[in-house]
C-alpha cells in the first residue's frame, strides 16, 4: 500500500506529464495523499449535476477540477531543474 506521501505540494505548479491533460501546467489546489492524487487548476474538468441547494440555489450543472493520479503530473521546479543541466 502507499504511505501516504506525495511528492508535490499545495500551491505548487506542476506540468502533466501523462493522460488526456499531457502538457497542461496549473496550481495544486488539493491533496490527497490517502488516495496518492492531486487537484490541479484547470486540468482534469468533469461536469457535476447538482441538486437546487441553499449554496446553489438553482443546481444545474458545474464544472469543476477533479483528482487525477499523483505519478501523472510533475513540478515544474523539477522540470527546469533538469533542463538547466542538460544545458549546461
């Protein structure tokens, strides 16, 4: 099983770096480290129907991030990081 550990942090930007987003960059909004997934701004957007609440008074459908898989995205940090020494 896994040890809850995740390699990226809130707030940090992070490249997909696999899956239908492959390329994207956004902000880690969420953690989940129980599931070893990540919620990245703009990446992974599904549709939600949502029922007439007093938050959301008239439903209907949003769209919003959801998880995707921790090995699936990586820092951009990391990224540069290795450009810079391939370069140099």
């Amino acid at each position: 099983m896994h040890n809850g550990k995740v390699h990226v942090k809130k707030d940090e930007i992070v490249v997909v770096i696999a899956g239908k987003d492959k390329g994207k960059q956004g902000k880690v909004l969420r953690v989940l480290p129980k599931e070893n997934r990540v919620v990245v701004e703009g990446v992974n957007m599904v549709k939600k129907h949502v029922k007439p609440s007093a938050k959301n008074p008239n439903g209907g459908i949003i769209e919003m991030e959801a998880p995707i898989h921790a090995s699936n995205v990586m820092s951009l940090a990391k990224i540069e990081a290795k450009k810079a020494k391939k370069k140099g």
